[in-house]
C-alpha cells in the first residue's frame, strides 16, 4: 500500500528519507545533484521556483509491502515496482530520489519527487489517494504480492477504545466466519466471546439489510469493522462453507466407493488365481501328445534311413 503526503520543505522531507539511522540505502535519483544531502535538497528547490505559486510542491510518499513477501523482496523488484507506481500514478518527467528504510518488520521505500516537473509544470494530486489505492492492488497483482487487508498486524494491545474494541471484533469474525456452517453456529460462538448481534430489516419486512456487532458497550457495523463482513458478504461466506462441505462429503463417498470396487475386483481375481483345478488340463495333454508324436516321427526316420 502507499502513503501520500504532500509538505512545503524539501529540507525536511530529505532528510527524513536519507536519515542514516533508519540504515537507509538511496536506491535511485533522477535529475539531482548527489554530491551531499544538501546538494539535493538545494535541486529540489531551484526547479520548485520555476513554479512559485504551488505551495505544496513537495511529494512524499511511501510504499509499502508484506513482510510476508519479504523474502523476495529486493532493492532491484523496489524500484521497478516505484517506477510501475509512479508512470501510472502521472508523476513523470521529473526529479525524485527513492529510498529503503530497514527501521520496521516489513519492506519498505520512500519516495521523494517534486510536484513542479522539467518544464515548470505542476503533477496533478487528483484524486491521487483513490488513484493510488486503485494501482496499488493492480501492481500486487501484476508482481504476484500479498495483499494485506491492513488490519492482520495490527497490535491490539496498544490501541485504545473504540478501535481496540473494533480490532477485537474483526479478528473473531476472521477466524469464526470460514469455520461456521450457519448464521446460528457463527452467533453461538460470537456470544461465547462476549459480542451481541442486531440484524437491521428491510422496513416492517423479514429481509435483513445489515448487521451490528456490539461489545465492551461499542457498536459497529459489519461493513465498518471491514468490508468483507457486511451481512450480505458474511451470508454468502456461510452457505460457500456449506457448499464447500458437501463437495468434500461428496469427493470422499465417490473415493469410497471407488475403493470398495478395486478391492472387490482385486478379491475376485484372487479368488479365480487361488482356485484348484479339478480333472485333466487339456492343453498340458495335447503338447504332450504333440511331443510324443514328434519323437516317435523322428525315431521311424532313423529306422528307414537306406544304408550304402
């Protein structure tokens, strides 16, 4: 995912990124002077003037991956993902530095790049955060990454009410929903760690709309602890774990019963190889009758051959 934040001083924004504590490493520039930090900063700022009226032209953002890819993870793959990133993103034709930071568990860059480009010509922010969230899951996909839904590392221990209480939910309903089989079991297993249920209904109907979950006295939508559990996802959920189950039921009987033919099958031939056989075996008669006869040929031969 990516983290955008747009300030006024390259100074500060450097150096942050290029903070030797954080044990950064400069993956790549463009169209700075790098003989010192002050260098670039002073770059950033002589093209920022070429534009005076933009206040805000400094880009800050930073891109962050699973650490559960952390292990293919490399500088090279980092920077041709912030590359991907910012093509898509319109912020072309301009100077940037990229950095990785090793001061967290999972691996990460910052990108620092100027609003104003070559030309004096302001990179468009609109709707930048949709747009980024937008190409962020598109170049997950596109490098085979893990998406994170935000929200599995998150150390509940640390963070106050309402969230720590919201969290709580969230990792319940995370482990319950693909294990239930039915709205009752989920609920049955929901109150046994102290959240209440309320379905919401369709006016004066039996069509539920919504669902809230209530704990520690803190109320939540389903779609506000995540979208995945709004009532209509979570319903879907249960009757895909129910169907999932009857095929599984259905893949074993059909393996049963396919063991129990083989082996029916393997008994009857080894019953048939295991039989006694009563009385004479012809074909044992007649290649001996057929030898017999053969040598009694080959002896008359002897017999009638004429002498000289």
């Amino acid at each position: 995912m990516a983290k955008i934040i747009k300030g006024k001083g390259f100074k500060g924004c450097v150096n942050y990124i290029l903070d030797s504590k954080k044990g950064t490493t400069l993956l790549e520039a463009k169209d700075v002077r790098l003989k010192s930090k002050a260098s670039i900063i002073h770059s950033f700022i002589s093209q920022a003037k070429l534009n005076p009226n933009l206040s805000r032209s400094v880009g800050h953002i930073s891109l962050n991956f699973s650490a559960q890819d952390k292990a293919k993870i490399t500088n090279e793959m980092m920077v041709t993902v912030a590359r991907d990133y910012m093509q898509k993103m319109g912020i072309k034709d301009t100077q940037y530095i990229i950095a990785r930071h090793f001061d967290k568990e999972h691996p990460h860059i910052h990108l620092c790049f100027n609003r104003i480009d070559n030309k004096g010509k302001t990179i468009s922010d609109k709707n930048d955060r949709y747009r980024s969230e937008k190409i962020c899951k598109e170049l997950t996909a596109k490098y085979g990454l893990y998406l994170s839904s935000g929200k599995e590392k998150v150390r509940t221990n640390r963070l106050k009410d309402p969230d720590r209480t919201k969290y709580e939910i969230y990792n319940l309903l995370t482990q319950l929903v693909p294990k239930c089989k039915s709205w009752k079991q989920l609920l049955y297993n929901l109150d046994r760690y102290g959240v209440n249920v309320q379905f919401k209904y369709k006016g004066q109907t039996d069509e539920i709309q919504g669902i809230t979950f209530t704990k520690n006295g803190y109320s939540f939508t389903g779609s506000k602890v995540d979208r995945m559990f709004s009532y209509s996802k979570i319903d879907y959920q249960l009757n895909q774990n129910v169907l999932s189950q009857n095929q599984s039921l259905k893949k074993d009987q059909q393996q049963s019963q396919t063991k129990d033919i083989v082996e029916s099958t393997l008994d009857a031939l080894s019953g048939i190889g295991s039989m006694q056989v009563h009385g004479d075996d012809y074909e044992e008669e007649a290649f001996k009758d057929r030898m017999e006869y053969e040598e009694e040929k080959r002896k008359k031969k002897r017999q009638f051959r004429p002498k000289f």
